[in-house]
C-alpha cells in the first residue's frame, strides 16, 4: 500500500515559526510530526509513502531522505521552481498534488492521502479494510469535535455514505463530526481532477463524490487533532505526550528543587535552575537552557533556547535558538521565531509573534507583530 502526504503548504496561520521550517518537521513531545506520521503508516502495511511538496521542497528531502522506518519516501513536487512567490502561485491546493503523483501512486490500488499536518493514532489498517468493503470511491476519516463551527461538518446518511457537508456553521451547537483530512481513494480519483491546476479536494471533489453516493464516511476514535493553528497545536502536543505515556524527566540534567507538572516532554541536554516551574503541558527540545525560578507552562520551546532566571511564558511557541533574558514574561498566544532575542525585563503582552532574529528591547502592543 502506498500513501501520499500534502505537505506542500505555506502554514500561514504557524508563522512566523514556519517561515523557517515547514509544518511537518513541527515537533510533537519533541520529534518531527512527519516522523510520527510515518510511523504510524509503517505499522499499518504501508510500504511507500509519497511527499507532495512545494513550499521548502529542498529542506524537506534534504532532512527526510529516502527511507524511514522500513518505508521509501518518495518526493513529488508541485513545480520545480524555488523563489516563494513562485510557490504561492504554482501551489496545487490539496486536490492538484494527487493527481500530480497519479505515476507514483499507480492504478492498481487503493492508497492514504493525508494532510500533513493531522496528528493522530487512527487504525489506517482498518479504514482501509472498511474502504474496500464499501465499493466507494473515496473513504473519509472523520473525527468527533466539540467545537464544529471552525471546521466544515460532515453530514453522514444510511450506510454510512456521506450526503453533503456545511461549511464553517454559524449557529451549530454541541459536538459534530468533521472531515479529519485522512482519506483512502481508489485510482478512480484520478478522474476527477483536473491536470497541472489547482484544485481543492474539499470544496471541488469531495462534494461531487457525495453527490453522487460514491463518499463514505469512516468515524476515527482515537486521538486525532489538527496541529495548523498554533492553539491547536499546544493542545495536540499535550494530548500526544498524555497519550504516549512520555516521561517527563528523560536524561536532563535536573536540580532536585525543580518542580515539574505532568505533561512534560523534556529532550536531551536539557538543564534546568533551581526553584523553576515547569508544567502542566510542556515540551522543551534539545539543548534548551532553563535558569532559576523561572514558570513555564501550557508551551513548547523548540532547540537550543535559552530562558533565562525568572522569566515567565505561557501559552505560547517559542522557536529555535531563541534568548529569552532575565524577568521576562511571555503572555498567552505568543509566537516566537528562530534566533530572536527577547532583552531584559520585557514583558509580551498576548498574541504578539516576532519575527526571525529580531531583537525585541522595548515593550510591545497586544496582537502585534514584530519584524
Ligand atoms: P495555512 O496557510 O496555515 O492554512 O496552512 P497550509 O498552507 O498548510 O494549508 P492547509 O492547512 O489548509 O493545508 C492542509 C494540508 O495540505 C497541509 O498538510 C498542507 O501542507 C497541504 N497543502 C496545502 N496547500 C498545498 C499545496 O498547494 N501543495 C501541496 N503539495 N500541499 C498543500
């Protein structure tokens, strides 16, 4: 079985984080979501997964290689051109990159299309199973939400065949389900979109399939969470290091008057100060240097940051190599990119993202982005 993974996409919503590094190489409890990804595919029979790139196409291959896990990863690419502004107008949406890899991922057999960016431990050995024994020509995932209005619901009818879907709800109350961004499709697919142009698989496809009585509907129980928006993806982190039973004190060097709250990921090389909070809810990756009595809770810090004593962060990203000086505090919703430098005594008020490598010296207004 072969699967492809769209991860082409600009990840607008996760800069400035993912002006540096695309969405899938995003850490979850500290290792690469792709790689936890394909993993998972792995364990399900699949032999070859597919990687539909575009945006920082390069990086990618260059970091994922061409086997993991027992499985060849192949690359297909939107368009072989490298400035940015060439990739936003060359990008196939989610539907153009499946019919792109039509050589790759063959006529023979049902395969997995997936967005990159969904986390989740769904049974793809048996969505497939019941995909077959439908007869349709695509299989949906759908997942159980509390909060529908932000995602399109799916609306399921008798033998499980999806009738119509209602696009981001106004007034819907209560849990829903939603299009999980997992698919299996026949090479039937293939017929329904267009060539070399863009194409939207939820908006383009997906509707017609359901007009026709050719789209089932297939209800994930497992964990399953949309990591695109970075709240979503602080909650995806917790869940995932909850659910993986992660330790929280791995081979840091921590002091005994350290207070860790469960869940923390803690990476290799990590140090800690004394007197310093950490937890509910955090991952902190390789390298990251903690000084004393500082807080840091409900976020993710990626590699080689330094946090230095008495700083306070919450709800928030913080990227790589960052230096974050002493007695700052970081409010909720903040996004923090690569070798940034927070400078003493600052204090970020909530939603405010800064840029890569700029040096943040005085206060800063709510919702504000630094450049
Ligand atoms: P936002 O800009 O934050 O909306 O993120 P995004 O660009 O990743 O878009 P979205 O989350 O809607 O995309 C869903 C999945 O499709 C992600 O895994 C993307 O990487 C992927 N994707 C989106 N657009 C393209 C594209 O044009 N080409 C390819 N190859 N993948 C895409």
């Amino acid at each position: 079985m072969k699967a492809l993974i769209l991860a082409g996409g600009l990840g607008t919503r996760l800069r400035p984080l993912s002006c540096t590094r695309p969405k899938i190489l995003f850490p979850i409890a500290n290792v690469p979501l792709i790689d936890l990804t394909l993993e998972r595919l792995a364990s399900n029979s699949v032999v070859e997964s597919v990687l539909a790139v575009n945006f920082m196409a390069e990086k990618l291959q260059h970091t994922l290689g061409c086997s993991k896990h027992g499985m060849k990863l192949t690359y297909s690419r939107d368009a072989p051109i490298s400035s940015s502004k060439q990739h936003a107008q060359r990008a196939l949406g989610t539907g153009g990159p499946v019919k792109q890899a039509e050589r790759i991922l063959g006529s023979k057999e049902p395969f997995f299309v997936m967005n990159g960016d969904i986390l989740s431990k769904a049974n793809y050995a048996i969505m497939m199973e019941e995909h077959k024994s439908a007869g349709c020509v695509a299989t949906i995932a759908l997942a159980r939400v509390t909060n529908p209005s932000r995602y399109g619901i799916v609306k399921v009818g008798s033998n499980r065949r999806i009738e119509s879907f209602i696009e981001k709800p106004v007034s819907q109350a209560g849990s829903a389900l939603v299009n999980a961004g997992i698919y299996v499709f026949e090479p039937e697919i293939f017929d329904y979109i267009p060539v070399n142009k863009k194409c939207s698989l939820e908006r383009a496809v997906f509707p017609r399939l359901a007009d026709e009585g050719r789209l089932l509907g297939y209800k994930i129980e497992n964990l399953w969470v949309d990591v695109g928006k970075p709240e979503d993806y602080i909650v995806g982190n917790k869940l995932w290091i909850k659910a993986s039973g992660i330790s929280a004190i791995p081979r840091a060097v921590i002091d005994s008057r350290v207070q860790i709250e469960d869940a923390v990921a803690i990476d290799e090389g990590v140090t800690l100060g004394e007197e310093s909070i950490l937890g509910p809810n955090l991952s902190l990756g390789k390298g990251v240097r903690v000084g004393k009595r500082v807080l840091i809770r409900d976020s993710i810090v990626f590699p080689n940051t330094i946090i230095s004593n008495s700083a306070t962060i919450e709800g928030s990203i913080i990227g790589e190599s960052v230096t974050i000086e002493r007695d700052v505090k970081i409010k909720g919703g903040c996004l923090i990119g690569d070798n940034a430098l927070i400078q003493e005594g600052i204090t970020l008020p909530k939603n405010v993202k800064i840029c890569p490598s700029v040096t943040i010296s005085e206060s800063v207004e709510e919702s504000h982005c630094m450049t």
